[in-house]
C-alpha cells in the first residue's frame, strides 16, 4: 500500500503499528483505561464538553453490539459526571 494515498507518513504509520501492538498485548482493558484517562483530561482542561461526550456517543452507537452500547454508556456517564 502507498502511504501517500492513505495520508500517513512512514512515523504516522510506525506509531499506528506500534500502538496497535501494545494494545493487543495489554488488552481491551488497558486500551478502554488509556482513552478514559485521556478523556477525563482534556475535560478537566476545558478541551471537552459534556455535549461533545454525548454526540460521541449518539454518533457511535449504531456502530456497537449491545454489550459494547452498555460499556460505552457507563464509560459516558462517569466522563459526564467529572
């Protein structure tokens, strides 16, 4: 594949690869912990609304199993509540 036509330079698609490989050595439940935490920052600093987590996830959900919606839902609900 030429990176070019993807839109990614060679680092961009090193760190993909390599984000890629630590999260399917540590888990979805490491992955789930990192975006919660990054998340939670950048609300703390102002970068992120709570209607901005809602719209997230109104535009996610139809993409989602039912127990993926839960996870999202409660995951949204405690982002909300900080």
């Amino acid at each position: 594949m030429n990176n070019d036509k993807q839109g990614l330079n060679p680092q961009q698609m090193q760190f993909i690869l390599q984000m890629i490989n630590y999260y399917d050595k540590n888990g979805q439940d490491k992955l789930v912990q990192d975006i919660f935490s990054n998340v939670a920052n950048q609300k703390k600093q102002g970068k992120l609304t709570n209607a901005q987590i809602e719209q997230f996830v109104k535009n996610v959900s139809p993409l989602l199993n039912q127990n993926q919606k839960q996870k999202l839902n409660k995951l949204a609900k405690q982002l909300v509540e900080i």
